[in-house]
C-alpha cells in the first residue's frame, strides 16, 4: 500500500551509497537520474504490522524511489530491524539480542520494509533550539514551528541535529517493547535498547498529528528514530522518548520548497 500526497540539504553523509535497483536508475546513478519523489509516501501503518502482527514485506527499498531529497524511517519486514534515511542514505540496524546490534548503510536487494513512511524534502527551515525541550513537550515545539511555517496537513519529516538528554531507544527485533509495555504482554523475542542521558546525534522523523495507530504510537504525533554512536560503531533506532538540549537544531521543510 503506498499514500502519495503531492536547497539546503545536510552534506554530512554520502547520499550516492543507496542502490536503487531499478532499470531506469542505476544503483550509482539513481540520485541524478530518478525523478522528485512525491512529498509524503507511506506504505504499511503501525496498527497493520505491530497489532495485527501482518509484518510482511510491502516494499523492496531498492523500489521505494530513494532520492537524495528522501527522509524516512521504518521497520524491516517480519520486524527484523530499523530503517532510517536520512538526505537518501539508508541506515538498517538489527538486534543481535537485548545488548548486541549490528547496523549497514545502503540498499540491498534483499532489502525490504514491513512499513515504511517517507518523505521527499527539497530545502530546510533551522529552528534554533534556544532552552532544552523536555522529551514530553517535543511534540508541541514541532507542531508550533510547522505551523509558523505554514503547517502542513498531510505527514511530514523533520530532522534534528545537536545534543539530547534522555534519550531511550530500541533496535526492533521481532517484536516491538513499546507494543510489550502497552499491553502488558511479555518480550520473547529479543530487541535491543538503550538509556542514554546525554548524547550527541541526529534524529530523523515524522510529524503525524492525530495519526496514532497510523504513523505514531498511541499518545504521540511523532515517529523518531536515531542515529547515534555506540560502543565505537554507529546505531539506528526506534525513539521511545527524547529531549533536545539548547543549541541544537531542528529542521522543519520550509514552504517555499
């Protein structure tokens, strides 16, 4: 299932990695090549793959139209992992266990999302973070900066780049914790998670007001993942709550994209 709803980017990652996989754009090729994707695409809903447990592969992420304006996170099919893209780079973490995950960067063919939600953003607003922003007040800081830039009705990817406090996250492993914690239902299959109180990353997400069950979690109008260093290497993950400390940045699309 795929909803369409139709320049400042960050430099900081090498975009040209993603494989696209598709005749008409080569896996080198593909980010000057393939066509602007549409602003919002979705495939797959929380509701479908982590209540009604239909974790199938929906989309190949070698077909999902990646361009080097695509920001998105998701989960791999049959819950096997995290994806994040972040200015077209594709960043897949799996849980080896509660305390060991392994993470790629790029597309292979074997590839595949269970849900998935992506956005195509062309040029960026900054929003300076002046005071830190509690992990249960993010949500309302998001919502006023897209509003002071024209709001938007469908869903829509923001970034944030800087210092977070707070910070707890999950590698997905074949069942979701939050789900777990929810409903009281035990974990038997491993996910791998952190507590960090302070750290230097990047988040990527998805501004969705009253989509719970769609986009987000039940009592929540985002979907974050991180991208973070851990233990040396580089990890990707769902965020289950995070706070921005001052100075930081949070990027909004702006409206004359």
């Amino acid at each position: 299932m795929a909803k369409d709803t139709s320049d400042s980017r960050p430099q900081h990652r090498v975009a040209s990695r993603i494989a696209c996989g598709m005749a008409s754009c080569g896996a080198l090729s593909m980010m000057a090549s393939c066509a602007s994707a549409p602003p919002y695409q979705q495939w797959g809903s929380m509701r479908e793959v982590l209540r009604d447990e239909d974790t199938q592969a929906r989309v190949a992420l070698a077909e999902a139209g990646l361009t080097r304006d695509s920001y998105g996170v998701g989960a791999l099919a049959e819950l096997e992992g995290e994806i994040t893209i972040d200015a077209g780079e594709v960043w897949i973490s799996r849980s080896l266990g509660s305390d060991a995950v392994a993470t790629t960067t790029g597309v292979t063919s074997d590839d595949a999302a269970a849900m998935l939600f992506l956005g195509a953003v062309s040029a960026w607003t900054d929003v300076p973070v002046a005071e830190p922003v509690a992990p249960m007040e993010l949500d309302a800081f998001l919502a006023a900066a897209l509003a002071d830039e024209g709001g938007r009705a469908e869903p829509v990817p923001f970034r944030i780049e800087g210092e977070f406090s707070d910070v707890k996250m999950h590698v997905i492993g074949g069942q979701c914790p939050v789900r777990a914690r929810m409903h009281g239902e035990p974990m038997t299959r491993p996910a791998f998670e952190l507590s960090i109180p302070r750290a230097s990353a990047t988040v990527v997400g998805i501004f969705a007001a009253d989509a719970a069950g769609d986009v987000t979690h039940m009592g929540s109008d985002t979907h974050m993942h991180i991208i973070i260093e851990h233990d040396g290497q580089m990890v990707t993950g769902h965020v289950e709550s995070i706070g921005v400390l001052a100075g930081s940045t949070i990027q909004i699309p702006s409206a004359e994209q």
